[in-house]
C-alpha cells in the first residue's frame, strides 16, 4: 500500500527567502532601489486601478524597457540565482524528506507565490517543490520578450492551490480537476502544512487551518509582531521564527506534526481494516 502523504505548502517572498525575490538582482539592474520600484507599481496601480499583482508584472515589463533591458525567460531565471535564504533553508528540504520516511509517511514540497516564476526557477532550491506556481509571462514566440500574463496570482487566488494539491489537480488550467466533487483526496486536507509570513498569507493559513491542517506564520529575526496579530486571531496554529536549521523551533514544529499525521494515518489505517473484517 502506498505510503500516506504530508504536503508542505509554502509561500516564498519572506517565507523561504529573506526578502521579495526581484529584490536581489532584478530591481537594482534596473539602477532602482526596492523602495524606489514598489513605489511605483502602488502609484501605477492606484492611478490606473489595476490589481496590485498585474501592476508589479507589468511595471517589470516597462521599465525594464526604458532602461534598455530586454527581458526573456533566461534573463528573469538568470536574476533567481543570487536569492538569498533563511537559515537551513537550503538543506530543510532532504532532511525534512528523510524524517518522513522514517515515520512511514512521504513528504511533498509545494510552492505558491505571487512573485514571478521565470525568477523563481533560476533559484537554487527550485528542484525541491513537487510543483511550483507563481506569476508568469506569455512570452512571445519570436522576440522571446513577455507580452500577457499567464498565470497572476495574488493573496485569496492562492486558496485554490490547496484543493490542486490535494485532488492532484496540478494542471492550473485544470478547472474541472479542482472543482470535482472527490471522496478519496490525493492528499487529505488534513496532511497539509501551510508555511506564509504574513497579511497576504491569511486566506490560504485560515483555509488550511480550518479544514483540519496545521498552519505556521513565520517572522524574521526577533521581529514577532510581524506575525502576532495572525495568532491571535485564530488564523493560524503556530507562530515560529524563519529558521529551517535542525533542532530551530520551526523545525521541531513541524517533525511534531509530521509525527502527529503519521500517528493519525496509521490510526485510520487499523480502523478501516476493522471496519472491514466486521
């Protein structure tokens, strides 16, 4: 019988990297600060009206252009490989696989971010995730430049990424994969872990909380205000620093719950097997 699965469904920006990912390489090649940048793209999206998301897209796209900068997918990957991480991030991934295992469980990494997925896959830790969504670009075919956005997604679209990952509907474009009605999920919803920081993660933290999975808000350094609010509102089930080395908080957290799914799937295990012998 196949092994039970837990699913680690993470935010990136601030979740597993230190700060938004065009921080690093994009926005300073621009010859901009961050400050500078995002500031931009508020006044763009409050002038015109446009979804903050779609905003920063398309301000990537204009700018890039004014200051002479020819953006393709090899460019916006090229500007992922000076990403910087938390600490443990880089070796979080095997050692959290190799505990699951030795709790009889297999472990799976999800990414879902609202920053931009041509950077995010030139990222050093982009092979981890069983699958990655983030916002991307049509390129066209013969200037290799973007020209619409493929997939945007913004705070609540995350939401639906959790049902994808339990039905094993990982095909964005599969609507009917998602919305099926299914009895026997890939991934029960209570095997799903939910790791965000902050105000954009509160939809997707409540869902999973809510429909029986665990959700962690993360904070860096001793800055817990960050995250406090979230706690005590009930939107989450931890709070923990950004910190992915052994024996951090976050990491003892996270085996407990693991220990507690694996506890949870043998129990149902035995029932079932009753069940059926009676």
């Amino acid at each position: 019988m196949a092994k039970p699965i837990v699913a680690l469904m993470y935010d990136f920006d601030k979740t597993l990297s230190t700060t938004d990912m065009q921080n690093y390489s994009f926005i300073p090649n621009l010859g901009m600060t961050p400050e500078q940048f995002w500031q931009s793209t508020t006044e763009f999206s409050q002038r015109e009206g446009v979804e903050k998301i779609l905003s920063y897209m398309y301000v990537m796209i204009v700018t890039a252009k004014k200051k002479g900068i020819k953006i393709t997918k090899e460019y916006l990957m090229e500007c992922g490989k000076n990403i910087k991480y938390f600490p443990g991030v880089t070796t979080w991934f095997k050692r959290i696989n190799e505990y699951g295992k030795e709790k009889g469980v297999k472990v799976e990494h999800y990414l879902v971010s609202s920053g931009t997925k041509e950077i995010l896959m030139g990222a050093s830790i982009f092979n981890e995730f069983t699958e990655a969504w983030g916002c991307e670009y049509y390129f066209d075919r013969e200037t290799g430049e973007p020209v619409w956005p493929k997939l945007a997604i913004n705070y609540t679209q995350k939401t639906q990424f959790f049902f994808r990952i339990a039905k094993g509907a990982t095909n964005a474009t599969d609507d009917a994969g998602v919305n099926k009605k299914k009895k026997d999920l890939r991934i029960p919803y209570r095997n799903i872990i939910y790791l965000g920081d902050g105000m954009t993660d509160i939809p997707a933290m409540t869902l999973v909380k809510h429909n029986g999975g665990r959700s962690i808000a993360l904070y860096p350094g001793d800055n817990i205000q960050k995250v406090k609010e979230i706690y005590t509102d009930e939107r989450c089930n931890f709070v923990c620093k950004a910190d992915y080395s052994s024996g951090s908080d976050l990491d003892k957290v996270v085996k407990l719950i693991i220990d507690s799914i694996a506890i949870s799937e043998a129990l149902y295990k035995k029932e079932k097997t009753l069940a059926n012998k009676g």
